[in-house]
C-alpha cells in the first residue's frame, strides 16, 4: 500500500462518511493499479452521490484498463450525460474520446 492510499485509508477510519477522502483513496488506489478495490470505492462514492460526473469518470476509466470495456461504455455515456447536464466541456470529451475508443475496441 502506497503512502497516499494508507494516508486516505487512516482518514475514512475516522471518518467513514466523508466521500472526498473515499473518492482521494480512489484516486490512489487507480494510481497503483489496484482496479478492483478503486472501483469498489467509487461505486460507493456514486451511491451516495449519483451525479458526481468525475468519480463516474475515474469509474470508467478504472473499468477499461481493467479490460471491462463493455461496462466501462456504459459508465462513460453516463459520465457525458452527467456531464452536459453540468456544463463540463472538458470532462464530456474526455469521456466521449474514451467512450469512442471503448466502442472501437468491440470491433
């Protein structure tokens, strides 16, 4: 376990609600490759918070270079409507770029 993951896991122990910690230890846990336990974190983040554009964008991201594609598609059309009903430009293209490639992958 990294610093930054171990750091972000000591600060949910004592604050378990706090989804900004949840979403940071995220956040280091896609840096260290360990998709699965990323993921896991950002479903709940999402539970909680289901229009949070940019954990639904990690998820795909955490999805697709676990080799999930298909799902990842579906999280990333999610993540481009989240994002224009928020006015995100940046982050709608980079999911649609993602979502683009994710498609291209099936063929």
């Amino acid at each position: 376990m990294s610093e930054r993951s171990a750091l972000f896991r000591k600060k949910l122990e004592g604050n378990p609600e706090n989804h900004l910690f949840r979403f940071s230890l995220s956040q280091a846990l896609f840096e260290e490759g360990r998709l699965a336990e990323c993921m896991d974190e950002l479903e709940n983040c999402l539970a909680a918070k289901p229009d949070w554009m940019i954990a639904s964008l990690l998820l795909g991201k955490a999805k697709k270079e676990a080799g999930r594609t298909e799902e990842a598609a579906v999280v990333f059309e999610e993540t481009v409507r989240m994002a224009r009903e928020q006015n995100h430009e940046g982050p709608e293209e980079e999911a649609r770029a993602l979502l683009t490639e994710c498609r291209e992958s099936k063929q």
